[in-house]
C-alpha cells in the first residue's frame, strides 16, 4: 500500500479533503477565503491539517501553530508535501511562514506512522516539502514596494532556511503549485 492510500485509510473523512467530479480540489477557511486547486491528480490526498487535533499533553504556544492544508501526491520515484496556508491578505508578517513551518512535524509524524505499520521506510531522497501562502489579496503595504507582487504568479522568498511560495488568486492549477516550486 502506498502512503497517499495509507492516509486515506487511517485519517478522518472530517479531515481528508474531496476531489470533485471536475478534478478539483475547494481549500476554505470557513467565513474568510476559499481557493480551488483546479486539476488535481488522483494520486492527491488533502488534508484539513488545522482539524487534526492537539496532541495530548502538549501545552499551548507557538509549536501549536499549523497550516490549513497539506497536499500529498505520490508517484513511483518521489513524494510531494505541499503545505498550504490560507490568508485573505498578505501582509508579510511572518505569521503564516511560522504556521507553515511548525507544520513540518505532523508530516513527519504521518511519515513515521506508515513507516511502523508497513515496514518500508519512505524514500527521504525523493521527498520534497513545498510551503505556499495563497491569498486573495496583496496588503498594501506590498503595493508600494518597487517591484509589485502579481496577481497569479508564484513568488518565491525564503524565511528561516525554507523556501516559501506566494500566490494571490482565487484558482491555482496544481502543475502551478509544482512548476512554480520548482521553477520550470
């Protein structure tokens, strides 16, 4: 059995997102934005991350933080984790990319739990971890700068040694999500 399966199997239907019939996947953080992933490959498991529950005896503060979404897509050679944070602004606070980075963990987790149960150990070579802020808009404050942001092209900066990726837009195909991680 292959991870993406694995996660469909163990995780909460409350928690696993549904491919529509068009090939689409609706990501929404409930009375503020939602985003539809157009084009997503059957191989896709979404995840509701921010449903997962705390982890017993874990005290509140900031490694209680986590994204709205991670996205897994799996194929023969490699493994995509995309994690997802949903704002209806950017303003480049820092507050998503802490959300996205302290979601790492829970990816990990599920990793290790697919590892115990089936006995193969994931392939780390061909893993890859993407973080993607997606909004519908940019705050003002972006707008005065020099170089404005785009509306539906994938920026990319780096916070605390992770590339993390910015895109304004309602849509975003899911080749985008990995074209424009990897830039080609």
């Amino acid at each position: 059995m292959g991870f993406a399966a694995f996660l469909k199997r163990i995780l909460d239907s409350k928690i696993l997102v549904s491919r529509r019939h068009d090939g689409s996947m609706i990501l929404q953080e409930e009375g503020i934005m939602k985003v539809e992933v157009a084009n997503t490959p059957t191989c896709i498991v979404g995840i509701h991350i921010e449903r997962i529950g705390k982890f017993s005896g874990v005290k509140d503060g900031e490694w209680t933080k986590r994204c709205d979404y991670l996205l897994v897509r799996e194929d023969e050679s490699s493994c995509f984790a995309i994690f997802i944070d949903l704002k209806k602004t950017i303003r480049g606070d820092g507050e998503p990319e802490e959300q996205l980075r302290w979601s790492l963990p829970i990816y990990r987790y599920l990793c290790a739990i697919y590892e115990i149960h089936t006995g193969h150990e994931l392939k780390r070579t061909g893993m890859n971890v993407l973080n993607f802020i997606i909004g519908e808009k940019y705050h003002r404050r972006f707008d005065k700068q020099p170089v404005r942001p785009q509306p539906g092209v994938v920026q990319k900066e780096t916070y605390k040694g992770m590339e993390v990726h910015t895109y304004v837009g309602p849509r975003i195909p899911f080749d985008l999500l990995l074209r424009g991680a990897t830039g080609t």
